[in-house]
C-alpha cells in the first residue's frame, strides 16, 4: 500500500546493511512519517511492546527478525540451544495475546535446529524471517480475494449503491505488512470499482482507528468517517451497517475471536441487528492447541495511563492531555474474546470458514 503515493512495506531489511531492519514507527502516524532502526534483539522487543508495531501478523515477523537480530550477537562459545531459548521466551514475553508471536519464535526455532553452526543458525534464520514475511504479504492478499465475496453480494443487492462497512481497531496493512487483514477486501473491492464506504471506530484507548485506519483508508482514496466506539450499535439500527469486518490477534480452534477491545460489543450490536459481522485473519492467528478462547486465551491488561491520557496534534507536535481526576484509578484490558456464535464466518487466505471447530480443522488440511 501506499504513503504519499509511494509503496511501502511496515518492516523490511537495509538494502546496504542486513544487520539492520527498519520498521515505520507508527507511534507518530498519521502526524508524522517515521523510520525507526532494530539493531538488536531488545529494539525489537521494545518495538513490539510499546507498540511501534502492532497487529498480530506484523507482530509475528518483527518477533522473527528479533530471533535473526538475537542471534547476530551470540558467540559460538555460548550455550547456544539455551542462548537461543532464552531469546524466543524474551521477545514472547513482550504482548501475550498475539498467537503470531509464538507463532514466529517457534518457526525460526524450529529451522534453525538442525543447524550446527552459529553462522548457519543466522543465514536460516534471516532466511525464515524473510519468507514469513512474503507469506504474510501473500496471505492478506488472498484474504482479500476471499473475502471480496461478501461486498460484492452486498453491492449487488443494493444495486450498486455504496456499500457500507464498520470495522474496529486496525486491521489494515500497518498492522500486516500490506495489504491487511480486514481492510484486504475493502481494497479489493474499491479498486475493482464498487462504490464503498467504511465507519472507522476510533478504538479508544489508543485511537488506532481514528489514527491508523483512517490515516490508511485517506492515503488509498476509500471514502470513511471516524466515530466515536459507541457510535456503531446505533448506526446498525439505522440501516447504515451493511457488514461489519474485524480482525484478530488470537482466534481458538473453536472459532472464538480476541480482537481489540470493544470488538464483542460490535459483534453484540451486529447480531442483534442481523448484520453479517465477519473476521479476516491468516491462519498463523489460529491458536490450533486452545479450545475455549473465551476462558483460555491471555489478556493483555495494559498501562492505565493509556485511558487516563490521550495524545494529539497540537503545535505542530504530539501532545499528551489528561482526560481523567488526577487520582481516578483506570483498568486498561487491551483485548476482548467474541465467542464463535457471533461470528458469520472466518476470511482466511485457505478460504472461508464458519467459526466450529470442525469447519476450522477443514482448513488446516487444506
């Protein structure tokens, strides 16, 4: 996708030094354009846990380019398999919720075993760092493929009349590396000339709709408008949701969904409003050893400070203002679970699936 018209991917390696990989730091978008350096093991660590990437996909190739950066700086002279243990617990201990985390960790583990020496442990794991991330290019596209489906039906029973979509969070190509997950299909279907439009909720506390789904859709030209979170059960009474699509960080193989917090909520007000509310996600977000996402899966409880302040543009600088009494304590959950019942179906880059586990399992064997 594209900033200011030019291609970009959310992380890629230095084209004259591979022992450096940048990301675009998106703590500053949609105010400013930053490029930030991982150098070693803990840049990529502090990366992924304070957020200067986020979304499950992407979260899972920067984790794997933390294995490769780790390595980089081990000596053969070390307990290697220890050294290399201790690495992969580090970096999944950053976010707990994102399946695509262990997800990575464990691949780059996993090629790099039989490995004897140091230095080939670093090529296979630059190698594996590098492939997860095509794969993951080549996933959300065929995410959009899959699930263009749904706004064309759409379209076409409303006759051409815009297509209107709520989504929740980011889920878009900065949280992936292009394209997206649920953003995929919207793009697909706007470039293929269907008239759409996307509610982009601002997903308090950190406003990542307001401040990257939005920033994403200006840049590619799909008309949207920001809304407060609570804004959308209301505008499905109205008629004025056609669909709802959502991403993920950690689906259960029976078809529960972690998403940002506020998504149940929408997947609640969906349901009570016979709206399709569908989840877009690859499959290396199916946590295929969990069963009962509702009571199994982590949450990420976060830093109060995070709902107690919020950040703008203010002075041609970011600026941090207090919304709360000085001394109100605030809970900060990072992510809810929408049970399977709620969920139309899965967009996944194998297909569509309804979210059972007997539906799910399907697409493992594909």
């Amino acid at each position: 996708m594209k900033i200011n018209e030019k291609h970009y991917h959310t992380i890629w390696v230095n084209e004259n030094d591979p022992k450096l990989v940048e990301i675009i730091d998106q703590r500053y978008l949609p105010f400013e354009f930053k490029i930030q350096e991982l150098k070693n093991i803990k840049d990529a660590y502090i990366a992924i846990k304070d957020m200067w990437v986020r979304g499950a996909p992407l979260i899972g190739v920067t984790a794997a380019y933390g294995m490769y950066l780790g390595l980089l700086h081990l000596t053969e002279n070390e307990n290697l398999d220890n050294k290399i243990k201790e690495l992969a617990q580090y970096l999944e201990s950053s976010r707990p919720t994102a399946v695509n985390l262990e997800f990575a960790t464990g691949l780059v583990l996993q090629n790099i075993r039989s490995a004897k020496l140091l230095e080939d442990k670093i090529r296979i794991a630059f190698e594996t760092a590098n492939q997860l991330k095509q794969n993951e290019i080549e996933n959300c596209r065929l995410i959009g493929e899959n699930g263009l489906q749904f706004i064309e039906k759409i379209s076409q029973t409303k006759k051409g009349e815009t297509v209107n979509v709520l989504t929740h969070c980011n889920a878009g190509w900065l949280a992936c590396v292009d394209y997206g997950t649920a953003t995929a299909p919207i793009y697909f279907a706007h470039e293929k000339g269907i008239k759409i439009h996307v509610w982009v909720d601002e997903t308090r506390p950190r406003n990542q709709g307001a401040r990257l789904t939005a920033f994403e859709l200006e840049q590619q030209g799909i008309p949207h408008t920001v809304i407060a979170d609570n804004t959308g059960g209301l505008l499905m009474q109205k008629g004025m949701v056609d669909m709802v699509i959502v991403g993920s960080d950690r689906t259960s193989a029976n078809g529960d969904v972690a998403n940002k917090i506020g998504t149940y909520l929408k997947a609640l007000a969906a349901h009570d409003n016979n709206i399709p509310f569908y989840v877009a996600l690859p499959l290396s977000t199916i946590d295929w050893d969990m069963n009962d996402g509702i009571n199994e899966i982590p949450i990420e409880q976060r830093n109060e400070e995070e709902v107690k302040y919020i950040e703008g543009w203010h002075n041609d600088q970011i600026t941090k203002v207090r919304l709360t009494p000085e001394n109100s304590p605030a809970l900060n959950y990072g992510f809810d679970v929408t049970p399977a019942k709620y969920v139309t179906a899965l967009i996944t880059e194998r297909g569509v699936s309804k979210a059972s586990a007997g539906e799910i399992s399907k697409l493992k064997e594909l």
